[in-house]
C-alpha cells in the first residue's frame, strides 16, 4: 500500500506528485483503492476482520484523497461507488460484533459526513436507501395506522387458529430463518443467538400456490393488504407466520431497504411483555395479542425473547407509503439488481 501509493500523509496538491500526470495518478490510485476493496472482500469472507479493516480504511483514505482532483464527474461517480461500498463494509464489520455495534454508527456518521452514500441517520444504515426524499420515521404509532390495521387486529383470532392448524398438523414446514428454504434472506441466521427462530412462509419465495395451508389469512390479506401480497410477489420481502423461541434473541441490525415498512401482528404473545421486546432505532416496544406493530426496519432494531415462552407474530411488508405507484417496480429492480452487483463484486477482482 505504501509503496504502491507514496502520497500517504501528504496533501493531495499536484506539485507532489512526483511530476506524475494528474489522469495517471487518478487512475492508479483508483485502481489501487478497488483491489483494497476487493482483497477486503475476500478477507471478510474468509473471518480474516482485522486485515480486512484495515485495508477498508486505506481504501477509503485514497478514494477520499482523489475524489476532489477526478478528471471528470463520471470519474467521480465512479470513486463515490467504491467509496459507498468500503463505508459499507466496514460499518457491517463493526455492526456483526455486539461490543461494536456503537462504532458501526460513527462509521456512519463518517460515511454520512463525506455524503458518499444515501445515508442521513446512523441508525438507518440499509444497503439500498432510494433517494427520493422519503419520509423517515421508525416507529408508527397506533392512532396513525392505516385502515388495514384495524382489519387484520379485528381478525386476529381467524388468522391465529390458522397458525396452530398449519404448527399442529404441518410442524415440519416451520423451518429456520436463514436456512435456504426461500430464494431471500440467506444471512439472516447470522443475526440469530438463543434457540431458534422460525417461518412458515405465506407469499412470496418458498410459498405454496395455493391457499390451503392458510386460506382465511392470504384471502384477508389480498383483499385488505394487497401492497403487501404484491411486495411479496416482486420479491420486495415475504409475508411469514413468524416464531421466536424462548431465550432467543435477534441481534442488532438494519433491513436491506427503505422502500418498505413491516407489520407485526400480534398472534402468540409472552405473559412477561417487558421481557419479549422489540428496539427500532432507540426505543423499545412491547407486542400485544392482536395488535398490530408498525416500523421501518430500515433502523437498526433487534428483538429479544427473556422468556420461557415463544412469541409469534404474522410479519408483513408494505410499500413505503410515500412511494408513488410508478415508483414501486423501478426502485425495487433498482434495489434487487444493486444486491445482486454486490455479491458479484465480491467473485470479480477488478482489472
């Protein structure tokens, strides 16, 4: 890294680049600064994290250096992309690490300042923010729920007798989050410590095509929720029967986007409220049978069982409601097609 790039602790004016033409020193300090990023990958993959910070963080000192002496925008567009993904990775590398995770927010905060991500909130730190001026807030409060709320709390007891059918005479098709049964969420057991948490999902990847498992609930949802059921369908996120284990808890972190909001429906809820808790950014809430949560799990939020009871809840997804109609289809294939470019950088060094 030194040797490769000699400018390290000096200003970036050109008198000291050793006489190099300022389009050669953009180019190879660019290249540089993507095979930093790229051997980072590889080190994270391979739970080599202190290397790999450490090469994040030169990555980052050099995109930061040449970012403002680019020879063009498209330059420095191009250096604003390494420059988000370095952020990312180090800010996930904190995030994964409990005694940590207050770092992953000033890594954010940092990211934030250099406005080389979407960022505008440590605390909603998502992979892909769409930046179309959509409101933040974390938490809903009942008195602003939409009128589908109220539809699934006044239907609560329908929808939780079709849950013990499907848990008493179909056990086996709850399987673990994260296990690969579905086409999405397959880091998500990285989150889980505890026991177990489990999914019987309803629409979306892993479903079945017909409405037998559960046929009150998905003709409830088609016709009260169908922002939800179409979500599902586009792949935006499934709509699940949701079971956390006693003793089980769901580390700390942030949704994929924040083109959604998530819905708990209070199905099977532990005497012990203050003991089965859900954070979303700062502050902790409690579920209540037949009550409906809804939060945008874009912020960092975690969830933890302390009893010796489950909790189960149905969890759904519905389109930001700041989301134009027009806007739904382009944004999500924006959002599905830039996770799928990520994983593929990390299988493609760069050239």
């Amino acid at each position: 890294y030194r040797k490769a790039w000699p400018y390290i602790g000096k200003s970036s004016g050109t008198n000291e680049r050793r006489g190099d033409d300022l389009n050669d020193f953009f180019e190879r300090s660019f290249m540089l600064a993507k095979k930093l990023l790229f051997c980072a990958y590889c080190e994270l993959d391979a739970t080599q994290v202190g290397s790999a910070r450490q090469r994040l963080v030169q990555c980052l000192s050099i995109t930061m250096t040449v970012f403002f002496t680019s020879p063009s925008r498209a330059s420095r567009e191009s250096i604003r992309s390494v420059m988000n993904d370095a952020w990312m990775e180090l800010m996930l590398s904190m995030e994964e690490v409990p005694q940590h995770r207050i770092i992953a927010r000033h890594v954010a905060s940092l990211a934030i300042s250099t406005k080389s991500c979407g960022w505008t909130d440590p605390f909603q730190r998502p992979g892909y923010i769409a930046r179309v001026g959509l409101s933040s807030i974390p938490f809903t409060p009942p008195e602003k729920h939409p009128p589908w709320c109220r539809v699934l709390e006044n239907n609560w007891i329908r929808i939780l007798n079709e849950y013990h059918h499907l848990a008493t005479v179909s056990p086996l098709t709850f399987s673990n989050v994260g296990s690969g049964q579905r086409g999405s969420g397959h880091n998500d057991h990285l989150v889980v410590s505890g026991r177990s948490w489990k999914e019987y999902v309803l629409f979306g990847t892993g479903s079945i095509e017909n409405d037998g498992d559960a046929p009150f609930t998905k003709q409830l949802l088609r016709s009260y929720v169908p922002d939800a059921v179409s979500l599902a369908e586009q792949g935006g996120g499934e709509v699940i029967f949701s079971k956390l284990a006693p003793r089980t808890h769901i580390k700390a972190h942030c949704g994929p986007t924040n083109l959604r909001l998530t819905a708990h429906l209070g199905l099977v809820v532990p005497d012990s409220s203050s003991d089965c808790r859900i954070r979303v950014r700062d502050d902790w809430h409690s579920w209540s049978a037949g009550k409906v949560l809804l939060f945008d799990d874009s912020y960092e939020h975690e969830v933890r069982n302390d009893t010796e009871e489950s909790r189960v809840v149905l969890l759904l997804r519905v389109w930001h409601p700041g989301l134009m109609r027009v806007q739904r289809g382009f944004f999500l294939s924006e959002a599905i097609m830039r996770k799928e470019e990520e994983i593929a950088k990390r299988f493609n060094p760069p050239r």
